[in-house]
C-alpha cells in the first residue's frame, strides 16, 4: 500500500463533447451531438475559468472556454463497449467492456416480465412503454394516485423504471418492489438497472425527488474492489454506490444535488487522507440533459467549475484529479436519449505547470487502468494506464 495516495474522480454525467466514430449506428441525433460545445454556443460562451485551467479548451473549440489558460492533461476518450448508457460507461471505466449490448424495450416490457411483477405488488401497471420520465408522470399520474398502480416505463437505455408517488406507495414499499424486479430480470432480460423514481406533488405540479435508487447488474470484481482490498477507502458520492451495487466501495453517500454533491465531496476531503473519492453529478443529465434544456445545462457547467476552484484549491501535492464523463445527452438535438459521444479527459495535480496532450484514448478503461497504477494495485483485464504521461 503506497501511503498518503489519494484521488479524486468526478463523473461529469452526460456531458460528451463530440460524436463517437461509431455515434452514425446510434441514429441521426447521435452523429450530430456535441453536448459541451453546443450547450456552450446556447448561451453565448461558458464562464468556466477553472475547467479551461485543466485543458478542456483544448479538447474542442468551446465557447467561452479559453485554449491559452490550459496547465493540466487532457484529452478525449472512445467508448468500446456497445450502448450510451451510464451503466454502459461506469463499467468500463473500471474495466468491464460489454461486448453486446444490454437489451432495450422499445415496445415495453414483455408479459414473462410483467406478468410476474404485477402479481408480486399485487395491482396491474400503468404505462409499459418507453418514455421521459418527466412527461410519464404527467401522464399518468394521477391514475396513479387514484389505484396506486405502479407506473413502469423504459427508455432507449437498458432500465425498467418503476415511479410512485411517495405519499401513495412508501418509499421502502417502491425500493422493495424493484428489488423483485432486479431479481428477475435476468439471462435476456438482464437490463442494466432497474430505477426507483419517487415521486410527489400534485396533477399539473409533479416532481420527481432525489431519492431515486438504482439496482445494477453486478459483472464481478473490478478496480474499485482492488483498491478496497489493498486497504484504501472507496468513497462512493451520488449515484457512484447503486451503479456498483455497492461492490468496491466501502463508504456510499446520497446527494441531492450537484451542489451538495460537491459540498459533500469538499467535506470528503477534509476528512479522507488518503483513497479515492469517486462522484457522480447527475444533474447535468436527468435535469437538463434529457429535458431539452441546453440554458441550464450551461449553467450548471459554470456551477461546477465554480466549486471546481475551491477543490483545486484544496488539493494537496499527493493527489490527483481526474474529471470525465459517462456519455453525451446533447439537449441540442431531436429526442431526450443519451447520445453516443466521445467524453473528455481531465487530470491535474498541483505540481503541473504546463498543458499535456493525452491524445484520444481509445477505451474509457484507461482511466481504471491509471487509478490502479497510482494506487499500486491490479491492473484491470483491458485499458492502459496515462499516470507516466503525468509526471506523478
């Protein structure tokens, strides 16, 4: 175990910054999308002084986001794995590729599937069909709230989400009803994740609250665990502990927000001296992303990197940070799926004083690959490591 390693590793969800080579097979949205850049020209130019420091003006022509400000590594990376899901790009960030695609239900969900989930909650479902989760809940709400029938919908992604209304079905109620859904959607029916998504308010005024849970397929040990075993914390923030199945991470911690989660990760910091503080911001997806809204995502960008420059200003010389993202969600273009984009590569530690080019990675597992050298532990089966680029 090498003492005093800590790193900290921040998901931008959703936000890519260019199609994929592949992104044309995806559809006609996918092979126009550039999350970042368009979301930036939506407003003018991003105030993001602290992001243009690590380099991301020098991944593409961003809006706002100055080239000549870069002293960090940088650099883009394609996803392998089949999908555009965050199950998809979680996994193989940690050196799982899935080969195959995870099945998708555009049609709904089949009766083998249903039929077993609605004699379990004891009522027949509402909706069966893909569908924004906002706009399903619109939609079928307040049947909802007349029968309490469960509301299950799908999207492009691998996902059976279930929504009630916390003051209809209890929370624990809903969590436990997904559970049995994770327990038999299995061998050609093994989605990625099935989602809780309570939610509250009235017909006309529904929201959606945070405490969403995600049960995930688990696909064996992987990076995370490695670091566990060697003795080092795994700090789970957001989403990072349902995606995982809580596997290789030894401490999980909900957010509400992508405020809070920084605040909880500046906390983290504090008080964790040395392991890997690993989060999730989701904002950028379920709130801006899939609802077509490429003014708030661009704000939200600027929200982070304002909190960025309190972490950066918190970072010791033993630490190493490494911001990318999980896909694009481009709010520019037609639909409100995930989008098949390249995502970039961020990486900084104090002692750097001048940009490098870590060029176009060719599977996110390098970065897997990188936080398993630096902390001295089994590589994983696929990725190549960049800390010898870093001078770490």
């Amino acid at each position: 175990m090498l003492a005093s390693r800590r790193c900290i590793w921040i998901v931008l969800d959703s936000c890519g910054i260019g199609a994929a080579p592949d992104a044309s097979s995806y559809g006609e949205p996918d092979a126009m999308s550039n999350t970042i850049v368009h979301v930036a020209e939506a407003v003018g130019g991003l105030v993001a002084p602290n992001l243009a420091r690590l380099g991301l003006g020098r991944i593409d022509r961003v809006p706002g986001v100055s080239a000549a400000a870069a002293t960090g590594a940088y650099g883009t990376m394609v996803e392998r794995s089949a999908g555009k899901d965050t199950t998809n790009g979680h996994l193989e960030f940690v050196g799982v590729v899935l080969s195959e695609p995870m099945p998708t239900y555009p049609n709904g969900f089949p009766p083998e599937i249903i039929e077993p989930f609605e004699r379990y909650v004891g009522k027949p479902v509402l909706a069966n069909k893909p569908a924004s989760g906002t706009v399903v809940i619109d939609e079928y709400g307040h049947l909802h709230m007349q029968t309490g029938r469960p509301i299950v919908y799908t999207s492009a992604d691998s996902v059976f989400q279930v929504a009630a209304h916390e003051a209809i079905i209890p929370v624990d109620t809903l969590y436990d009803w997904c559970a049995y859904a994770r327990s038999i959607l299995t061998g050609r029916h093994a989605v990625g994740r099935v989602i809780a998504r309570p939610f509250i308010g009235e017909p006309g005024h529904f929201v959606r609250t945070d405490r969403r849970r995600d049960f995930s397929l688990h696909f064996g040990d992987t990076v995370l665990n490695a670091v566990e075993q060697a003795g080092y914390p795994v700090i789970g923030i957001g989403k990072i502990g349902d995606i995982y199945g809580g596997s290789g991470i030894t401490t999980s911690i909900h957010t509400h927000d992508n405020d809070d989660a920084m605040r909880i990760l500046l906390e983290q910091m504090q008080v964790v001296q040395e392991g890997l503080i690993y989060a999730n911001l989701v904002d950028f997806d379920a709130k801006y992303g899939h609802r077509n809204d490429p003014v708030g995502f661009a704000r939200a960008i600027e929200a982070f990197d304002h909190s960025l420059g309190s972490l950066l200003a918190t970072m010791r010389p033993q630490d190493l940070l490494i911001v990318t993202a999980d896909h694009g969600c481009d709010p520019t273009v037609p639909g409100t799926d995930h989008t098949r984009e390249r995502v970039p590569l961020l990486v900084w530690h104090t002692r750097m004083s001048s940009p490098i080019d870590l060029g176009v990675r060719s599977t996110f597992a390098d970065v897997g690959a990188t936080v398993a050298a630096f902390f001295g532990v089994e590589a994983p089966p696929v990725g190549g490591s960049f800390l010898d680029l870093l001078d770490c």
